[in-house]
C-alpha cells in the first residue's frame, strides 16, 4: 500500500501501465518547536521496502466515491487537486482526500473523522469508522505534492501527497499495530531525524516540500504544489498551483 511512493526513474521493462489513483496522508505534529511526522515501519517479511519507514497510503477504493463525509473538502483544496493532467472530475479529487484518510485509519489506526450518527451505514473497508461513530472529514488536508511513477513498472500509482494536523485525529483503533501487520511500529519524528533519510528518494523530496511549506507559518491553499512526472524519459517537476 504505501509502495506508492515509489516514483524513481527506471528502464522500461513492461509494457505500459496506466498509473491507478492513490494518495498518501502525512500527520504532522507540531506542538514542539520542530514539528514531528508520523511514519510507519514496514514489517520485514514484505516484499517492498521491508523494514523501512513509510508514510500510510494507498490505492483509491470505489467506496471512497461514495462515502457520506461530515465536512466537504475546502474549494480550495479541490481547486488543486483539480488541476495538471490527465484533467480528473470533482468526485475523483473528493475520492483522492477520502482515501487519504482511509488508508491512514487501516494501517495505523489513526482516524480524522467526526461523531455522526449517519457513520451507522458505513461498512467494507469504512467499518472501523462506523465502530467508532465516525464519518471521514477531509477539511482539514492539505495538498503537499502529486508524482506519477514513471512507464516501464508493473505496478504504476498517480500519487497525491496530503498533509493535516494530528489534533485532526479523532480516534485511534488498538491492535492495528503488531508484529504480523504491515506496518509493525508507529514512530513520530522530527523533521530532518536521521531515520528518515532512509526513505524513498521521492518520499524524501515530498517530505522537504512539506518542511518548507511548515517553516513559512500555518499551512495554506495558495502555496506551491509540486508534480512529479517522467517526460521523454526524464523527471520533470512542474508547479500544479500557488502563490507562496
């Protein structure tokens, strides 16, 4: 799941892959004068990146289309996942941030959400969130980046990058962590911790957006927004949205 990460530039050796929608969520603490991530480390026996530190995320689920939210996602958040090519619909940005929040609850827990009587109805994949009361909320992500790995894997995700703040958590569901789980341990470190260095290259490259974007004050919508996309065989980044 949190393979998504993986966008390093590789020779092609497949035929061509239709990158699937994926997102990935990055908490952020930041009640210290360093703000602190919260990573997740792989168990040993998988297959991609074992042992190593990843951010939760994702595939899009079809539930994530049509699961009632308790608040939409702001304008301007939608704004920017609306932009950058392919051109996706209002629904899809929608499902980009619910997944977010979906796959941070399965493989850490971790739930941002809000008491509603309404989360009853929700199952599959959203019944952790109906145990605790809960519906998703989506208002408080940010977009930090988007990265598309490039041709020639097997397995190819169109990646958005989302950040929100850990007093966005409402709920934390036990024994979602444990030595047979994919992910066997939670750990919150600061930016720039030593651990970290052993990310993906591209992780760390989103991971440097967001220590940028946390150094200039609260988060905002207008600020830049890095795209990472392989053209003629070669990373480019362009800027999906901003001011800042």
């Amino acid at each position: 799941m949190s393979d998504t990460a993986n966008v390093e530039i590789e020779a092609d050796q497949h035929p061509y892959f239709r990158p699937k929608d994926a997102a990935t969520l990055m908490l952020v603490d930041r009640t210290a004068r360093i703000p602190k991530v919260l990573v997740g480390r792989r168990n040993a026996n998988v297959v991609f990146m074992p042992g190593k530190f990843v951010f939760p995320g994702g595939r899009v689920d079809k539930t994530d289309y049509r699961i009632p939210v308790a608040a939409p996602i702001p304008a301007e958040l939608e704004a920017n996942l609306l932009q950058g090519r392919p051109l996706i619909s209002r629904a899809r940005a929608r499902a980009l941030a619910v997944c977010a929040i979906r796959e941070a609850c399965e493989e850490t827990g971790l739930c941002l959400g809000r008491k509603s009587d309404a989360a009853a109805s929700l199952d599959g994949p959203w019944a952790p969130f109906a145990a605790a009361g809960l519906l998703p909320d989506p208002s408080g992500l940010f977009l930090i980046a988007r990265a598309i790995t490039p041709p020639g894997r097997v397995r190819r995700f169109d990646t958005r990058f989302f950040t929100a703040d850990a007093s966005r958590i409402a709920h934390r569901i036990e024994g979602v962590i444990h030595p047979g789980a994919e992910l066997i341990e939670l750990v919150w470190l600061e930016i720039g911790a030593k651990p970290l260095a052993g990310l993906h290259q591209m992780t760390r490259n989103v991971l440097g957006e967001l220590q940028r974007r946390l150094a200039c004050g609260p988060l905002r919508h207008d600020a830049h927004v890095p795209f990472f996309h392989v053209a003629r065989g070669k990373m480019q980044v362009d800027v999906l949205s901003g001011t800042a």
